[in-house]
C-alpha cells in the first residue's frame, strides 16, 4: 500500500516538475534556516553544559555602581588563605601580553606575537574545569615560572614533538621572562566562556614588578574585567553565605589598607555565565535565542504556508482526479493519505537539500553565526533528531488542509466541472487569504525593523562622543608597562614625523569594551568615603590627540611625587559640586592626587551605556600610543603609517605594529546591531521571496476559478488593463491589510529594542510608507505576471463548451 502511494505522488511530482520545484525550494529554505538558528542555539546552550557539580561553580562580580567581571586582586590571594566552604579557587587572569618566543631544535628564536588565549591561572582552574593530561601534572601550575600548553599550542610551537619531549623546554614571555614547559593538556572537549590555549603559573606575576604593574597585584582599589575568578563551593554551601563571607573579607581590611568598599561582590552561577550581559560584554542574552526560536519559526511557517497556496491553487486541476478515485471506491482518508506522502516526498527532498545547502547558509551568515561554531562540537543526534521531527511536523501542517481541501470535492460535480458549487471552496477561501496575510505580515515587519536597524546604526555611527575620534590611531607597546621606557621613546622619535599631529603615551582610548575602574578616598567628604570612577592615564598631550574639551582648571603635569587628575563633568555629581570651577584643588588619597581640572563629559563604550564619572590620572608609564593624524589630508595617512610602522620596527623588531584607528574600535561596538541588519536583511529576503511565490500560486488559483468570467468580459470589450486590475484589486487588497497589521507589530518591537540603547534615534512616519510602497509594488509585479497572461488568453479556450 505504501509503495503504491509513494509509485502515485512519485508521478505526480514528476509530471508537474515546475510546481514541485517551487515548493521544494520554499520548504528548503525555510528548513535550511531553521536548521541554522537550530545549530546556533544548540551552541549557545552547550556552553559549560558538562562541567562537573555545575550548580556548585560561581564567577564572582562587582555588583556596585559599575558592574563588572572583575574583582580585586589582592581579594583573591586573601580568600585563598581565609575563606572556608570552597573546594576550588582558580585566577582566570587573562594576559596582557600576547608575545610568546619558542627556542626551536636549531636553536633559532620563532616569536608568536598573536596568541591572545594566554590565561595567568593555577592548579585549581582544572579542578573546575577538568581536561585530560597528555603529560605533567596540575600541581606543577602551582610554581613560578611553570607553563602547561595543549594539544594546539603544542603542534603550532613545536610541531609534530610527542607531549613527553616538550617537558621542560623553555618559552620566553613578555620579552624576558623564561617559563617553563611543565604539562600538556588536550583541547577543549566543550564549549565554555573559559577555554584558553596556553596557561601560566599566577605566582610568575609577584616575581616580576611589571607584571605586578601590569594586574594592579597590590591594587584593593582597582578592578578590571581581565582579572575575573572561578569558585567552587562545598556542596550544601548557600551562595549568601559565600558573599557575607567575601564582604566581611572586605570590612576586615577596609583599615589596614585605608579603603572604604562601596562594590558589592555577588556570586554570578557559571550557567548565567554565557547569557548575562550585565557581566559579559559578549553575551548571548535569551531574549536573542528567543527572537531567533521566532525568526525559525516564522520562516518555516512561511515556506509551509507558500506550499498549502500553490497545492490549493492545483485544486482545480486535481479535481477529477480526485471524482474518479472516489467513484472507483477511494475512501477520503485513503486520499488524504495519497496526498501526504505526496507532501512528504517534497519535504524530504527539501530536507536534504537543505543539508547540502547548510555550508552556504553558514558562509551567508557568517557575520551573525559565533564564529567559534563548530559541527564536531555540538550534538550530531540531536541535529538528527531535529531534521526528522522537523520533517513529519512540516509534513503534517503543509499537508493536511490541501490534502483536506482536495479529498473534499463531490464527485459528481467534480467530474462535470462544476465546482463552482462546492461549497468546500468557499469555506475555505478566507484560509488561504488569511494565510497570505500572514506572509506578507512578516515580510512588512521583517522590512520595517530592517530600516529602522539600518538608521539607528547610521545614528550611532555619526553620533558625537565628546571626543575625536577620527584620524587617531592606537598602538599597543609589546609587553604592556615592561615596556614603558622604549615607549616613551619611541614617542619621541614618532613626533618628528611632519605627518603626526600629536602623540599621547598612556592607557586606553577614550572608548573601549567594558570597564577599567578605580576607587580613591575623597579627602574632602566627612567619613572619607571611597568613590568609583572609571579612569584613564596618562601623560598631558591626551586631551590635545582627542579634543577633549577643559571646562574648568588646566591640564595636568607629570610629578614625581604626587598625582595630578583631570574629572569630567559627570564625576562632580560624585563630589557633591554644581560648579567646574569649585572642582579644583580637591584631593583624594590623603593628598596623593589633586584635581587641576575638570573636562566635558565624553562617551567610554557604546551608546547602551549612559556617561560614566571618569578621572585621567597623570602618568609617566603605559602601553598604548595615542597617535593624531592629519584629519583634513586622509591622502597622507597611508604615508604617516608606512613611517610610523618603519620607527615602530626600529624599535621592536621582532614584533608585529597592532594598529588601529580610533574610530574602527568605535564600529566594533555595534557589530551586534551590524550582525542583526544583516540577520534581518536575509529574513526579509527570504520571506518576499516566499511570500512571493505564495502570491504567485494565489494568483494562479484566482486566475483559474474565474476563467469563464474573464472570457465573458473580453468578448463583452473589456481591455487587458481592466481585468489585470480587476484581478489586482481584491490580492492587493490583502497586501495592504497586511501592511497595517504588521505597522504596530514591528513598531512595538522596534521600540523595545531602541530602549537598549542610552542615545537612539526616532521612529519615524516615513519608514513605514516607504516598506508598505515597497512591498505593494512587489507585490503588484508578482502578480502582473500571470494576471496578465489571463487577460490576454483567447476567450474562446474558456467559453468552450466542457
């Protein structure tokens, strides 16, 4: 019985291959989308899945003014000596430095200047986060000067050398700091927020003052996000307690060191770890899962939809198929049955092209898609599983209302072609119109949130941050504060270049992705409270690179024996002052730093985030140039960096320049936004052109059950263009309706998203006229085709006597 049905819909599908086509592509792409975001979810959620008493792993973070990753260093030898009920504390201090220099057997020096996965960490990191050990021990990660690499570092250092034969050979960090090789792990066997390529004793850092420097080692009042900690507690152990024990920590040494802790640690569960954004700057958030679960959805609903239309539109043509089948004896669900295996061949066929489609699918969207993503390390069962439960269900809700809609023709008018009095049809004519609706629904949503996508990154990318941000480059100096003479130096051979405007020798950028906070006792407040800014330093030509406006005071000057800081606008809020000029001459630190003057606020990451208190503190040392350019000659920058790479190598010769432009590190801010346009641009895509041939097999339909009617108007002296718009009219009309539901649908979504951001732009009237004309004069092109092709048919074919 199956192989007769499968032999039947074999040669129907073949006998109508244009029809059969249209729907396998549909489905495919609609499949083959669903299968992608399906990918993407699967490694979203696969992150840490399998780690060991996973509901016992904790990051802990600053929940203060500032949120962020990051905890003070000292705080984590201190809670390694004192704090109980934890089985595992492990340093996740990511490294400055990215500069590796093997030996190799010729005894020839091959440098690594790239290998951003270096993680400073001890023993404990793989008590958390267990890998297998190819050679060596974890203890050995206890020692100073101990490096463990794994199975990729191992190849790429030293090629095809067993793990054993690398114990013991050296690796020269930062320039001159010998580690050595003490263990090899395999590669990450899943998915985490904490996999890293190569690790390094954190007791190496108190061995090297630059390296103190470098992670603020003595610092109880700085937190960066690049130092962050891993605990795993006692079983049974409540989360609360660990943080009352973490902030008593914190009141015990408020008077030895002379701080007054504002920040709250809390412990953050490793399953958040991946979806919260308020700690992770790269997170997944769900509400992103959420929408691309719907986005999947939609468009395998669209391409389902697409086929109920065109199989409806081959009713007519089916129906005495369907009269003499149930005159020989067919019973209705036989024929149902008949026709979804019919449906199921299609949906099969579309299946798998959608699997020889996927690579393609993957590179289209490769902007959006984490570039970590990796086949080998994600389920293949349950990709499987997914295909074929997508399968039957495709099968069942694109099959069963034409399957239904065909069987329930009467025989007897079938056969004479009177189906003009099926009632059967016109039940179900507000269906397949509701259906069309709904596609182009989506498309005018879809198209919507693509422009308004489109204009809020446009609004950000022209959007004035308080400070200059083009024609300015960044350097970053090799081996960070290690580095800072030959820094200087080298500053001072690239301001004899004609084509440098400026140069300035400190920390970071005015801009950056995430936060690098410090917390300073105001002299001046009562109880000698300790105030969190977000901060910069450096030397006195920063404001001169970026522009930075002084409302109040001067510049700062470099002493020897105390600090001069610069505070914005936003950060007098914090003192409790109204007036700039009040600002100055106020003190921190029992005296050790003095404000001489007060700038213009300035933005310090992306526009989601509100202006932050900042303090620029005076600096001799640092480890990025800050480089001004020619704004008004954009002709000679190539010139200026051809010079300044040349100066650059003078000086470091065995390293690679990592230049950047100020304004690129800007754009880097909205590769989200950036990914979500193009996300959204292929959604519109492929649904227009879904919704597309749906129209198309609606118009078919139309054009089919009104032939009489068209033949009698011709011959009554109706023109070509009269009955195309007569059949324009009523399909247009459903276009339309769509468009007006789809208007509040895609402003309600737009709007809570906009509300992300701190500085967004206007939802404006205009955006939605222009994709409503859009999709309409889409719309009239599809269906003009075939309407046209009705009109000009011989009313004689349709008039003939049947």
């Amino acid at each position: 019985m199956i192989g007769n049905s499968l032999k039947t819909a074999y040669r129907f599908l073949k006998k109508h291959k244009l029809i059969t086509c249209i729907n396998v592509m549909s489905l495919a792409i609609g499949i083959t989308a669903t299968l992608v975001i399906f990918l993407m979810i699967q490694y979203d959620y696969s992150f840490d899945k399998n780690v060991p008493n996973r509901e016992q792993v904790y990051r802990i973070v600053s929940n203060g003014d500032f949120k962020n990753a990051g905890v003070y260093m000292p705080l984590v030898r201190t809670m390694e000596e004192e704090l109980p009920n934890l089985d595992a504390i492990a340093p996740i201090y990511r490294s400055h430095v990215q500069k590796l220099k093997i030996t190799t057997a010729s005894n020839k020096a091959q440098v690594f200047p790239k290998e951003q996965r270096i993680l400073l960490t001890n023993s404990q990191y793989f008590d958390i986060l267990p890998r297998k050990w190819l050679s060596g021990n974890p203890l050995s990660l206890n020692t100073a000067g101990h490096i463990v690499l794994t199975e990729k570092t191992l190849e790429k250092f030293y090629g095809n050398e067993s793990p054993a034969n690398v114990i013991g050979k050296t690796i020269v960090y930062a320039d001159s700091i010998p580690l050595q090789v003490v263990g090899v792990v395999e590669n990450a066997q899943q998915n985490s927020d904490f996999n890293f390529d190569s690790f390094i004793s954190e007791k190496t850092i108190p061995q090297n003052n630059s390296l103190k420097e470098m992670f603020n080692w003595e610092a109880w009042n700085s937190i960066s996000d690049s130092h962050q900690v891993l605990i795993k507690t006692k079983a049974g152990t409540a989360p609360n307690v660990v943080e009352s024990n973490i902030a008593n920590l914190l009141n015990k040494y408020r008077n030895k060191n002379g701080k007054t802790f504002k920040d709250k640690l809390i412990l953050q569960p490793l399953s958040e770890v991946h979806f919260d954004s308020t700690f992770n700057y790269g997170a997944t958030k769900p509400e992103t899962l959420r929408n691309l679960i719907l986005l999947a959805i939609f468009l395998l609903a669209l391409g389902a939809v697409n086929f109920i239309n065109l199989s409806t539109a081959q009713s007519i043509e089916r129906a005495k198929e369907v009269g003499i089948r149930k005159t020989l004896g067919s019973s209705k669900s036989t024929l149902i049955k008949q026709f979804l295996v019919e449906t199921f061949l299609i949906t099969l066929t579309a299946t798998l092209l959608a699997v020889l489609l996927l690579p393609l699918f993957l590179r289209v969207f490769e902007g959006f898609i984490p570039p970590n993503l990796s086949l080998d390390l994600l389920d293949k069962k349950l990709i499987l599983l997914f295909l074929s439960a997508q399968l039957i269900l495709v099968t069942l809700l694109a099959g069963f209302y034409p399957a239904w809609v065909l069987t329930g023709y009467a025989p007897v008018l079938a056969l004479k072609n009177q189906l003009g009095k099926n009632t059967n049809l016109s039940r179900s004519a507000w269906i397949r119109k509701a259906l069309t609706i709904f596609q182009f629904v989506m498309a005018q949503a879809f198209l919507i949130c693509v422009l308004i996508v489109i204009r809020q990154i446009n609004y950000l990318s022209h959007k004035d941050m308080g400070f200059q941000r083009d024609a300015v480059i960044n350097i970053d100096i090799p081996g960070a504060f290690q580095n800072s003479d030959k820094g200087q130096m080298l500053k001072n051979e690239l301001l004899k270049l004609p084509e440098v405007k400026a140069i300035s020798f400190g920390n970071i950028a005015p801009a950056m992705s995430g936060f690098m906070t410090t917390s300073m006792v105001y002299d001046q407040s009562p109880d000698k409270k300790s105030l969190t800014f977000d901060n910069r330093s450096g030397d006195e030509s920063y404001l001169d690179v970026y522009k930075i406006p002084l409302l109040a005071g001067r510049n700062i000057r470099l002493l020897d024996s105390t600090s001069e800081m610069l505070i914005n606008r936003k950060g007098l809020e914090l003192l409790g002052i109204q007036n700039p000029q009040d600002a100055i001459g106020k003190t921190f630190e029992n005296g050790e730093s003095t404000i001489v003057g007060v700038m213009e606020n300035f933005d310090i990451a992306s526009a989601r985030q509100t202006i932050k208190p900042v303090l620029y503190i005076g600096s001799k040392t640092g480890y990025v140039l800050h480089i001004a350019l020619d704004q008004k000659h954009p002709e000679n920058w190539k010139t200026a960096i051809d010079k300044i790479t040349s100066t650059y190598k003078a000086s470091f010769p065995d390293d690679e320049i990592d230049l950047r432009f100020v304004d690129e590190i800007v754009q880097q801010f909205y590769e989200q936004e950036k990914q979500l346009s193009k996300l959204l641009s292929w959604a519109v895509g492929l649904s227009v052109f879904i919704a597309g041939l749906g129209l198309f097999g609606l118009t078919i339909f139309t054009a089919n059950q009104r032939t009489k009617e068209i033949g009698i108007r011709k011959v009554l002296g109706a023109s070509v263009l009269q009955i195309t718009f007569l059949l324009l009219k009523n399909l247009l009309t459903l276009v339309a309706i769509a468009c007006l539901i789809a208007f509040p649908i895609a402003y309600y979504f737009m709007d809570h998203w906009l509300n992300d951001f701190a500085y967004r732009t206007e939802i404006n009237p205009w955006i939605f006229g222009l994709s409503a004309l859009s999709l309409i004069g889409f719309a009239s092109f599809v269906l003009s085709t075939k309407s046209i092709m009705a009109a000009k048919a011989n009313p004689v074919d349709s008039l003939r006597d049947e």
